[in-house]
C-alpha cells in the first residue's frame, strides 16, 4: 500500500491559478482577472523587499525591476524581438 501524497500549497496555488485561467474565454478577462491581479501583488511585496527578479520559464520570462523606466525598456526590447520572430515566420511560411 503506498502512502497518500502529501499536499504542497505550491501545487494547491498553481490548480488555482489555473482553474481561473481557464475560466476566462478572452484574453482581455485572462489579463483583467488573472494575469494584472497577480503582477500588482508582485509588485507589491517585490518592490517592497527591494527584489530584482528575472525568472525564466521553460517557455516565458518574468522580469520584475522595481524601475519604470527599466521596464519600460526591456518592454520595448521584448516587443521587438516578438516581432522579428512573427517577420521570421511569416517569411518562412
């Protein structure tokens, strides 16, 4: 008989998470609901701590600066590789 697996609150976090994303049928309620929530609670406590984060996905980063005008920036620098990317594709299709 093997032993029940014990609950980890960073699973229980994550099923939350996504149950919620899921339920949004656009991205603007994704980005209303879920995603801008969970970026100000981000900012709250990082910029309150002093962080500097920059957290790399398997396939997405998250970059938490604490500078407006460093967000700003690596927002600009983010935009312009996306769309080299879509020119890239779009040039192979």
């Amino acid at each position: 008989m093997s032993k029940p697996k014990k609950r980890n609150s960073g699973d229980d976090l994550r099923r939350l998470i996504q149950e919620r994303m899921e339920s949004c049928q656009t991205a603007e309620a994704l980005n209303d609901r879920v995603i801008l929530p969970f970026v100000q609670a981000l900012e709250a406590v990082c910029g309150a701590r002093g962080y500097v984060l920059n957290i790399y996905g398997e396939q997405s980063n998250l970059v938490f600066t604490g500078d407006e005008d460093a967000s700003e920036e690596i927002y600009a620098l983010i935009e312009s590789f996306l769309d080299s990317q879509a020119e890239t594709a779009a040039d192979d299709a």
